[in-house]
C-alpha cells in the first residue's frame, strides 16, 4: 500500500507547484491534485525524483492519500474558484481535518469561510505567503490565521518550508480566522509604498541631477549596503542597470510606464478608511499606480504648464543623493509605521492579538520587503509591544529627526522642479501633522457646525457645544 501522505496541495500552477516541490524536498510525502490532471502529471513526470509525492485524480482519491487529521493546502485563484474548491473537499472530510487557503484572499472571506467550516468541525486556515514563485520553491514568508489547535499540527510543516533568517523560520501563527491573510494584505501595501519610494528616488536623481540608469544602478547598490540593505533595493538596482537587447536603450526607458494596481494595494486602502487609520503612503503609492495607468487622461493633460527644470549644481547637487537616501529612508519608516498601526487596529477590531514584532520578524526573510530594517522594527516592537508608532521608538526616531532636514530639502527641491513625489510628500506631512502642536482640524469642526451643527468639543472645557452661526449673537450652548 501507498504511504499516506502528510499534507496535499490542489492547485499546482506556479505556486501551488513550488509549495509543493518544497515541501517534498523537505522530507514530507505529499498528496497533489489539480482541476485539470494535466498539472498533476507534469509535477510528476518533470520533480518526481525531488521527494515523495501520491498524485490523484479524484477528490476523493486526493482525500484518501492523507494521513489523519487531512491537511489540505489550496493554492488556486482567489475568489469564486477558492470557495468552489472547498465546497468541493469539505463533504469529504472528516472532523478536525484542516482545510488551508494560501492563495491572495480577502480577509473577510477568509473569516466567513472559517466560521462556516468550524461549525461543520472542520480547521479553515488563511494564510499569507510571499516571495511569488522563487519564495514558494525556496523559503516564503508564511502568514498562518486559523485556531491555535490546527497550527500545533500544520505549523512545523510550514516553518520546515519558510524562509530562515539567523535560524529562525519565516512563519508564525498571527492569530485566528482571518490575522493571516489581513497581514498578508498590509505587507502587500506596504510594498507597494516602498516600491513608490523607491521610484521616486529614481526619478529625483534622473530629473535633479540628470544621472542615467546605470549610474542610478550605482547608487542603489550603494545604498544597499547601508540601512536600506532590502531585496527591493537589489533588484532595482538590477533592473536600472539591464539594456534593453532590442534597442540598446536603457530597459527602464523602453518599459510603459502604466503601473496596474489591483488586489491587495486596493484592499489595504479600503480597510485603512474603514478602520480609520492613516496609511497615507500606502494611499498614495496605490493613486500614483492609478494615475500612471491613466493614459487618456495623462496625454490630454500633457502640455500643462511646469517649472523650468534645470538640473542642480555645485554643492547641492553634491548632496543630493544623500539627501534622497535620507529622505527615502525616513518615508520608508513612516509607510512602515503607518502599516504597523493598521495590523494594530485591526487586531483590536477582530480580536486577534496579534505581536507586531513576530510580524516584523516573519518578513525579514522571503517576503518581497524583506530588509534588514525589518530586525529593527522587530527589535522595536520588542522592546514595547505597544508602541504608539514607529516614529516614537528610540533608534527610528533619531534616525527621522536626523533625515529631516534632508527630506525637506528634498521636497522642496521636488517641488520647484516639478518632479512629482507624492509619497516623499505625504510622509513628511505626516510626521509633520503627527508632531504639530495644533492643527486646522479645529477649523474643520468649526466649518462643521456652522453648516451641519455637527457640535465642536473645547480646549479649555468639558461637554459639547454648538454656536448659533445664524444669530447675531451667535452664543454658544452646550449641545
Ligand atoms: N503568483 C504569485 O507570485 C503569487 C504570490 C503569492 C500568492 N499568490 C496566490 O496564490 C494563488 C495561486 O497563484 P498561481 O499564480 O499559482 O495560480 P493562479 O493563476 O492564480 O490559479 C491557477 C490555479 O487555479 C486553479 N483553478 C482556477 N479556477 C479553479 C476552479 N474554479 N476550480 C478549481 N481550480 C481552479 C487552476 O486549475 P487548472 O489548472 O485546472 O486551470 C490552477 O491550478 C492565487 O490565489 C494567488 O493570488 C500568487
């Protein structure tokens, strides 16, 4: 008789392969499925020889394959396809059998899905993974939600296969239901801020002080051997300095520059508004994607007039790409400290306790924002577990108040050539609306009683009040 196997993956495209592939290469034998047999097959026929593996054909041949309690790793495409695949499996399991979605879902689905399984008694556990194809085959970063009981079995599997970084695997349990998949989300967010941010210091460096491609290449690497050591600063670095075989040109100038936004960007954003939490840099990183992709709109605005754009010289230009790593770096700790609070609030929301330092600690290896930044804000956390924000904690702290002389000046030099750095822009408004000592909201709630007598609270007294604006008078009341 055929070993049993310790774990099945269905949905074997590119990712659920890759799971799969890993987790064999790692010693567990796995059961494989696929809509189509035609991918199960393949897997075979092309790995076979990397581990153990059972194909099926059948649902139910697949189920059978697996040693008791199932687990079951669904790696299809998110949405409708997910929820057909476990209405597919779930009458054929049995009780504490664990059911996990490592696709890209919302986490709301992910919560609906758990509460309808668990009370059919079966484990439904959303989890993140990062690192796209490479990640999946050689150590992703891994976000298990789900009950704490499904991850005493499910967990050293996952952590067998996730990333390393200094012995410890990328892979922690977040929390219940949906943690894993919500988390999952602001990581995605929060790399699409510092992917903006990243583009906006290329654009700065080309447009301020006229530098090609490769000499920007340079810069990156650079800078990659500093605090900004990531994997996202490597990779442009690379992609800045390929040529384009075809024309000779440099490959980013032959590149449309129509960024999509779709997913997991999106979500964030509408979870950021309906939590109220500021993620200004996500917001924007995700606009300026929108934007870019407008190209009707781009091209009928075209001609508008702009500042005369003369590249800087003499001592300014000299500091100027150390002033976009400073400006950068402190934009970076804002979309990060912005993205940290909303993983906050949203474990407040659902319950879920959730350690932002674990988080930080999964995601310096395998993930795409994987950085050496990241010990620092797992340190962070650490150190006090309920840190208001980033910006507070010692070492972060120093480091902006000592960049924001430089970030300033980057904005503004920014400004008065017309090179567009909304996500630059946004984080220092918000490290400077955060430390204000006023702000204009008052203004706001004035506006706001005047017309809607929507009341106002004071500085100087308890209660709520409202003016009345139509009387001459205009006495205040308590509301
Ligand atoms: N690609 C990445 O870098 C990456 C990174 C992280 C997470 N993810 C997530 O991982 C998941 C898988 O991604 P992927 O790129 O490998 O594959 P994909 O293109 O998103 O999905 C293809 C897989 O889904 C199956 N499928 C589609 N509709 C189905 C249905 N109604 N019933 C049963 N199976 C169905 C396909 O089966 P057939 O072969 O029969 O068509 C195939 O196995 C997605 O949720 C994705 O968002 C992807």
């Amino acid at each position: 008789m055929t070993k049993k196997a310790s774990i099945g993956v269905t949905g074997l495209a590119v990712m659920g392969r890759n799971l799969a592939r890993n987790l064999a290469r790692h010693g567990h034998t796995v059961a494989l499925h696929n809509r189509s047999g035609e991918r199960t097959r393949e897997l075979v026929e092309r790995f076979g020889s990397e581990g153990e593996f059972v194909p099926a054909y059948s649902a139910q041949e697949f189920v059978d394959a697996l040693e008791r309690p199932r687990q079951i790793v669904i790696m299809v495409k998110a949405g409708a396809p997910t929820d057909a695949v476990i209405e597919e499996f779930a009458p054929l399991l049995e009780r504490g059998d664990v059911i996990v979605d490592a696709g890209n879902a919302h986490f709301a689905d992910t919560r609906r899905r758990e509460a309808a399984l668990r009370e059919r008694g079966l484990h439904f556990v959303g989890t993140g993974v990062s690192g796209g194809e490479e990640g999946a085959l050689h150590g992703p970063s891994i976000m298990p939600g789900g009950s704490a009981e499904s991850y005493a079995s499910l967990g050293p599997l996952l952590e067998d296969i996730a990333a390393k970084v200094d012995g410890t695997p990328c892979c922690a349990h977040i929390g219940p239901d949906g943690a894993g998949h919500f988390v999952k989300m602001v990581h995605n967010g929060i790399e699409y801020a510092d992917m903006q941010l990243i583009a906006e210091s290329f654009d700065l460096l080309r447009g301020a002080l006229g530098l090609e491609p490769a000499q920007i290449a340079d810069v990156f690497r650079t800078w990659n051997t500093g605090r900004l050591d990531s994997y996202l600063i490597e990779i442009t670095a690379e992609v800045l300095a390929h040529t384009d075989a075809a024309t000779g040109k440099p490959f980013v100038d032959v590149v449309a520059d129509a960024a999509e936004q779709k997913g997991t960007g999106r979500w964030t954003v509408q979870i950021g508004l309906d939590l109220g939490i500021p993620i200004s840099g996500i917001a924007e990183a995700t606009f300026a994607r929108s934007l870019s992709g407008h190209t009707g709109l781009r091209a009928a605005t075209r001609g508008l007039a702009g500042p005369e754009r003369t590249p800087l010289t003499g001592a300014a230009a000299e500091r100027f790409a150390d002033d976009v790593e400073q400006a950068l770096y402190a934009s970076k700790v804002v979309a990060y400290a912005q993205g940290f609070n909303q993983i906050q609030a949203g474990s407040a929301e659902y319950d879920w306790n959730i350690d932002l330092g674990a988080v930080a600690s999964l995601w310096r290896g395998g993930c795409i924002i994987r950085a050496k930044f990241l010990d620092d804000i797992r340190a962070a956390y650490e150190a006090e577990p309920a840190l208001p924000t980033l910006l507070t904690s010692g070492d972060f702290r120093k480091a902006v108040e000592d960049a924001q002389d430089a970030w300033r000046s980057v904005v503004s030099t920014a400004v008065r050539l017309g090179i567009p750095t909304p996500g630059f822009s946004t984080a220092l408004a918000y490290y400077d609306a955060l430390r204000a000592d006023r702000l204009p909201a008052a203004l706001v709630q004035g506006q706001r009683d005047y017309f809607g007598a929507h009341t106002y609270r004071r500085v100087d007294r308890e209660g709520v009040f409202h003016t009345e604006w139509a009387t001459e008078a205009r006495a205040e009341r308590p509301a």
